[in-house]
C-alpha cells in the first residue's frame, strides 16, 4: 500500500494547554479547586512540566522533531490576576512564545480560553454569570497588540465542556461524563464567543474560530432520536454557532452509544486507553465529518486528538489510524488544514498526572524533557507530508 499523502501546506502539530503543563498557576479557579479542604481532586497541578519557564526547550524540541505548528493557550487568570488589573509581564511573556514559535518554523495557534478562569470570575459566578461575556470581551481587546501577525486564534476550547463541567463543586472535565449542560452558560459562551470573533477581527490576517469536543456518538440501533436530541445541546449547538467562523477546530478522542436512558457504559471486554476510553480511532473522522456537515463546510483544523497510553508503539497505531480516517475524509472533499496532536507533553491531566498523552515526557525532578517514539514518527509524517507506519524502532532510529 502507498503511504497516504497530505497537501504540502498543512499543519502538523502538536497541542498544550496552559494550566496542564506551566505550573503554578495560583490566581485560576482550577489551582484554588486543587487545594481545597476537603476537595475531589487526586493531585494538585504544582509545578506541572514547568513550562512557564521552559517553553523555549519545548518549542525548540517540536521544531526539531519536524512539526510545524504548536497550539497553547493564553492563560486568563496571569493576564489579569485581578479585576481590571492586568499584567503586561505576562502578556509580554505570551508574545515572546508566539515569536519564538515563529523563529522556529512552527505556526502558532493561540487559545484563549483553555477551562481555568482567574479565581475573581469564578468568585463571581464563572460562565453563569451573564457579566462574563463582557469580561471576555475586556480581556480579548487587552490581548489584541499581543496577538499582531498571529493567523490562528481559538477563542475558547471546549465550550461543550465547560457547558457540562459547569458543577466547579464535582463535576469533571472528562470527554467521557456528560453531565447535563447548563443552558446559561451554554448562551453565555456562544455570546463570548461571537463577541470576541468581532474583536479579534480587528487584527489583519487572523482566522478566528473555537474547538468543541467531537464525542463520535452512535446510536443504539432504534435509538436514533434520542441521540440526536441527547447529541443537540452537547455538541451541534456548538457548532451551528460556529458557522460564520474562519474555522472549525475538531477534537476527538472516542465514541459514546447512546439509547433511550443516555451514555451506554462501555463494555467489559472493549479496548480502553488509560483513560478508561475505549480505543477508538474512527472517532476524528466522524467527528470531522459531523462538524463539516453542521457547519454548512467550515474548513476543519484538528486541534485535538490523541491516546493516554504508556505504550508508544499504540500511540503511533492510533494515530495512524485516525489519520487514514482524517484522509478519507479529505479525499470526499472535505476541507482539513492541519492536524495538532493531543498532548506536545505529558501533562495535568485535570486531576492527575497519571494519564499519559505525550509526545515527550519529562523527568518531574529535573523537568528534562524526552521525547517518546510517537514524537519521532509524527515529527517524520510532518517532514514528509505522508502517512507512514515505522515500527516504533525504526522511527527511533532513523531520526537518532
Ligand atoms: C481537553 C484537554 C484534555 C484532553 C484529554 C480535551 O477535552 O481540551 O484539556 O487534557 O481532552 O482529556
């Protein structure tokens, strides 16, 4: 069989989020969530990878292993610690990230907004409370001289999921629980959102769009109407309202049946990742076809997708598969961009650092960073624009 090819322009990359891998991030809801009495949560984020320090290492390293582009988000609760307060050390700090992104050949694709709010928005009320579209937009306008010259912004990732994590008491930021979704925040953040596209489009050249979390759901056979409705208010809503955008960012990890009574529990002898998922890799060419066809044909930049594994020679397995599902999809026409893996670095795994989705790992004493197998692969499928399946040595080796 040939090896599949991708267009010579697109982007292969790689994606983090600020709160999972800098560390200390002691102003945001999710830091004071980690350490309160009593509280849900395994471990507290600490340190994470460090990042905040050793971004330049990390984004030499993807360069290195030949991808092209690094998502990572701005982080709300250090722009503006406080109330109307705003730190221009910080933003500065962003703005250097997004330069040495480009000294290195990589495209940026900038979040926004990736689940930690500053703890003065949660105190408040976080997204069910109406003020925080306005919040945002304050926020949004501050980063604008940050984000000149930056082609891809998402505004906020996972709106689907905040919708349903809006509980900050229990509720978690699995893919796979699917609390009911707060409609208040539902509306609020759609608001957010449009507000901030008209805002961002002040700045030239930039394609504005969000990423909402694909969950490839399947009907039990005789159940479709359910789905549908069970489906409506957890993903299409998103993605109706994301028709006017520059994009659409696709996220997909797994599949969800559902019947008449909701979520069907995976079953026991099924695949499952480290996350508990099952192992399913057709879920990002489902979930790319399902926000193409919701979107009335967005162009599509995957901005997420991946496996909490310990084992390499799976990780590469399962991204070769997504990508032949993501090829497919393509080859009927579809418009996809790029493709940014889910995780540069094993990170905080909101709650834990036990699941592992990185590309490279690194030692929680030193912060030295290795990159695994899969990196090595996926740095060669981008400098080569072809789908290739190495053994895990092979891809080792050859780029040693
Ligand atoms: C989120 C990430 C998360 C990943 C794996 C996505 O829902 O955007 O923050 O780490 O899935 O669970």
């Amino acid at each position: 069989m040939t090896d599949l090819a991708f267009p010579t322009d697109f982007l292969w990359g790689a994606a983090t989020a600020a709160h999972q891998i800098e560390g200390n991030n002691v102003n945001s809801d999710w830091w004071e969530r980690e350490h309160r009495p009593g509280g849900a949560i395994q471990e507290p984020s600490g340190d994470a990878a460090d990042s905040l320090h050793r971004y330049p290492e990390d984004i030499r390293l993807m360069s290195e292993l030949g991808l092209t582009s690094y998502r990572f988000s701005i982080e709300w609760a250090r722009i503006e610690p406080a109330k109307g307060r705003f730190s221009r050390a910080a933003a500065l700090h962003y703005r250097r990230m997004i330069d040495l992104c480009r000294q290195h050949g990589l495209e940026p694709v900038v979040t926004l907004h990736h689940f930690t709010n500053p703890q003065w928005v949660a105190a408040e009320g976080g997204w069910r409370n109406p003020a925080v579209v306005e919040y945002f937009q304050r926020y949004v306008e501050y980063l604008l001289p940050t984000l000149d010259g930056v082609t891809w912004v998402c505004t906020i990732n996972e709106p689907n999921m905040l919708a349903m994590a809006h509980d900050s008491q229990g509720a978690t930021l699995d893919a796979s629980s699917q609390p009911d979704p707060d409609p208040v925040v539902t509306e609020n953040v759609i608001a957010a959102h449009h507000k901030a596209r008209a805002l961002l489009h002040r700045v030239p050249g930039i394609r504005v769009g969000w990423s909402i979390a694909g969950q490839a759901y399947h009907a039990v056979p005789g159940h479709e109407e359910a789905m549908a409705a069970y489906r409506y208010p957890r993903e299409d809503v998103f993605l109706e309202a994301a028709r006017d955008d520059d994009y659409i960012g696709v996220q997909a990890y797994l599949r969800t049946f559902i019947d008449d009574n909701g979520p069907v529990p995976v079953p026991e002898d099924a695949a499952t990742t480290q996350m508990g998922w099952e192992y399913f890799p057709p879920a990002l060419e489902n979930a790319t076809r399902h926000a193409w066809k919701l979107t009335d044909g967005t162009p599509v930049l995957v901005t997420e997708n991946g496996i909490a594994t310990a084992d390499d020679s799976r990780r590469i397995d399962y991204t070769y598969d997504a990508l032949s599902g993501l090829h497919k999809a393509m080859e009927d026409g579809i418009c996809v961009q790029g493709y940014l893996h889910w995780s540069a670095l094993d990170n905080y795994e909101w709650g834990s650092f036990a699941p592992t989705f990185g590309l490279i790992a690194w030692d929680p004493v030193t912060f030295e960073r290795t990159p695994k197998p899969g990196a090595f692969w996926l740095g060669e499928v981008a400098r080569t624009g072809r789908l290739l399946r190495p053994t895990v040595g092979a891809a080792r080796s050859s780029l040693a």
